[in-house]
C-alpha cells in the first residue's frame, strides 16, 4: 500500500479525478515533449461526459496552453478497457509530425496511470505499508498494544507528521476561507453559497443544535471552496473534501484536542482511506459516490472514535458504519458541477461520521460486517451499478427532466 500522502493531496477544486489528475497529467506529458508546438487532447467516458463542469478543459488549456496550440475531443461514448476516466495526449511539431502519443487514466483521488505502466507491468507505486487489509492492521494493534496511526508512523517513518502538519493547515484555511466567502458559486446552476449563513444561526443556539450546526457549517465550507476552484485536501478526494476538514475542526476547536492528537487522528484516517483506495476504488466514476462521500465517512468516523478514545476495535467499527451505510451511493452531479448533490452531501457525512463514532463507542467494538468486508461489498456494489449513477450524469438528479 502506497503512502496516506497519496489520499491528502493538497491542491486546487472542484474534482481530483477530472481536474487535479488531467492537470498531472497534461503537466509530465508537456515536460516530455519540450519541442511541441501543438496538442491534442482525447477525453473519454465520464472524463468527457462531466469533464466540462469539472473544469478539465481549463486544467489542461493552463498547463499545456503556453507551450502550444490545444485541441480537446470529447468522446463521451468511448470506454477505455482499464478505467473509464482514460485520456489521450498526442504532442506536434511545427510539421504537423507526431512526437509523441500517450494514454492515461485518472484513476480516482488525483491518482494518474500511464498506459505504458500497464502494458509493463511496473508499477510506478511505492509501496511502504506491508499490510493492506484492516483486518491485519487491527490484529496487529491486539498483538502489540498499540494502535492505528503508530502503524502509520512505523511505516512512513517521521516525515509523515510535518506532512500532516502542512495537510491540517490547508484544511483548516479551507474553512476558515470557506466561512467567510458569500455569493453564487461559479458555473451557471446559481448555487448560493450557504456556509455562512449556517455558522451564524448554529451559533445563536446551544449545546447538541449548536454543535450539528457548526459541523455542517464547515463541510459545506470546504466543499463550497472545492466548487469554486479553491485550494483544498483531497480526502479521499475533491468532491469528498468537506467531511474530514469539518469533523476535525469541529473536535478541534470544541473539545480543546490538540494538534499533536488531530495529526494522529488524520493518520489514521488515512490508513482507512488507503485500505478503501487499494483494495477497491475511490473513484465515482468507477464505483459512485460511495467510493468518494462514502469512504470520506468512513475516513471521518475512524478519526473521531480515535480522538474520543475508541479502541482499535470501536475505531474500525465506527469507520465500518460510516462507509456500511453510505452503500450504493451514486454519482450524478448536476450539470457535471461538483455542487448538487455534492455540497450537502458532505455536510451530511460529516454529522453521519460523528453519529458513526457515538454508535461504536456505545458498543464493545464488535459486530458481524468488518471493514474489509465492506469495502470488498462496495467495489462489487459499485461495478453492479449502470454507468449513468458513475459521474456521467446522465441518470439520477442529472438526468435531464
Ligand atoms: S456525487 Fe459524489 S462522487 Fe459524484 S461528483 Fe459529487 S461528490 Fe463526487
């Protein structure tokens, strides 16, 4: 398993798998042909069926624009055989001859792979993590007497924390930012921004009103800024990015947690994340929301139960809830813009992840459906359902009335 560094991406909305890996992508293509006068660029599947709401086109046109004349196809009914969010780059010279031609996939998260490292089998993956499946990991913590995120810390070594560090800042700028702004957000659906207007009446309440209000405040805060192309975490991806930032921020600042403790807290809901990503899929175009609100649940869930005390036990528990009831979820942005359903529906996870944690820690930690057992439920789940519910938005709230 790949380090958690893989599942907190810090970078620019509103979609990691259709703005922040074509970015990738488009950026090491155009540094391999440094000749190239002209592009063209081959979106197909969801890329192309939702790429225009998600800004793929402007990801591109930044990157490879200055170095040339960029033409995008989009080729909606065409499925590459390795993941549905393929693309193809092909560089000119000022003869019109081909210098180069490549295929990749944006894989869910802001993860690229390259046709070529299929075709070989060498994976450009590092993998630091011995273990990949929670089971094992929680085994582990029975057996040692320590818990998740000292895995995590075993395995990363030391630079780890100061990465987190950097992860925590941007996510509490998000909201922090996110708290301020006002107005609608960018792309023509005419999404009022709501993250302020929520804070403010959560806070003229009390106690449990106050505190469930104050959570939504923050995801929709962060979400709000991943819509208008603002600098976020991927967690486990852009459309994701509110439920962890708004659970943490909310114990952060209510419960007096420390730093020290929240950083152990995002590891081990990184290793959660990772578990999902490795042996499944974080990706809405290839399992639905589920993958991406889902696992973001999950992520969250497991982070409260550790920061509230929970055993090794009751943290996989609460994460398994989080992601158990997000099952079959599907991925049907309106228009293609990662707002209806998405901006709420953070929000929603974000409160369901703190509800996760209150049902676990009431338990002794055990129950009949593991965490791995879920997740392996939810790529199945997820390959089951018709591509319209998979970040096309054809079908469900997309569908065209
Ligand atoms: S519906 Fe879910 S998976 Fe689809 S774009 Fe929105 S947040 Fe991502």
């Amino acid at each position: 398993m790949e380090s958690i560094s893989e599942i907190y991406r810090i970078g620019t909305g509103p979609s990691s798998s259709h703005t922040m890996g074509p970015r990738k992508a488009a950026q090491l293509f155009k540094e391999s042909v440094p000749q190239a006068v002209r592009f063209n660029v081959d979106l197909y599947g969801s890329l192309a069926a939702t790429g225009k709401g998600h800004l793929t086109d402007k990801a591109l046109e930044d990157v490879l624009s200055p170095a040339g004349e960029v033409t995008i196809n989009w080729l909606a009914d065409t499925v590459l055989d390795y993941h549905t969010n393929g693309m193809k780059f092909t560089a000119y010279d000022k003869d019109g001859n081909v210098l180069s031609e490549k295929i990749v996939f944006s894989v869910g998260g802001g993860k690229i792979v390259w046709q070529d490292e299929i075709e070989s089998g060498e994976s450009s993956v590092k993998s630091i993590y011995p273990m990949k499946r929670i089971s094992d990991i929680l085994e582990w913590c029975e057996k040692t007497g320590r818990t998740y995120w000292e895995y995590v810390d075993d395995c990363e070594g030391e630079w780890i924390w100061d990465y987190l560090h950097e992860v925590w800042e941007v996510m509490k700028a998000a909201v922090e930012r996110g708290l301020e702004a006002e107005g609608v957000l960018p792309g023509g659906l005419g999404v009022r921004r709501k993250a302020v207007s929520y804070y403010m009446k959560a806070s003229g309440y009390s106690s449990s009103l106050k505190s469930r209000g104050l959570v939504y405040s923050y995801a929709l805060a962060v979400s709000e800024e991943n819509a208008s192309g603002g600098m976020i975490v991927t967690a486990p991806t852009c459309g994701s990015c509110g439920v962890l930032p708004a659970v943490l921020y909310h114990l952060y600042l209510s419960r007096g947690f420390s730093e020290k403790r929240i950083l152990r807290a995002l590891a081990t809901a990184g290793i959660f994340g990772n578990v999902v990503k490795t042996n499944a899929s974080i990706s809405g175009a290839e399992v639905g929301c589920q993958g991406e609100v889902g696992v973001a649940c999950a992520m969250a869930a497991a982070a409260a139960s550790q920061l509230f005390g929970g055993s090794p036990a009751q943290i996989e528990y609460a994460a398994e809830m989080g992601l158990e009831h997000h099952l079959g979820l599907t991925c049907d942005p309106v228009c293609g813009l990662v707002q209806i359903p998405c901006i709420e529906r953070n929000a929603y996870a974000a409160a369901r992840a703190l509800d996760s944690n209150l049902y676990a820690s009431f338990s002794d930690g055990v129950h009949s459906v593991s965490f791995d057992r879920v997740v392996s439920v939810m790529k199945q789940t997820g390959h089951d359902l018709p591509s319209v519910y998979k970040e096309t938005s054809q079908g469900g709230l997309a569908a065209i009335e």
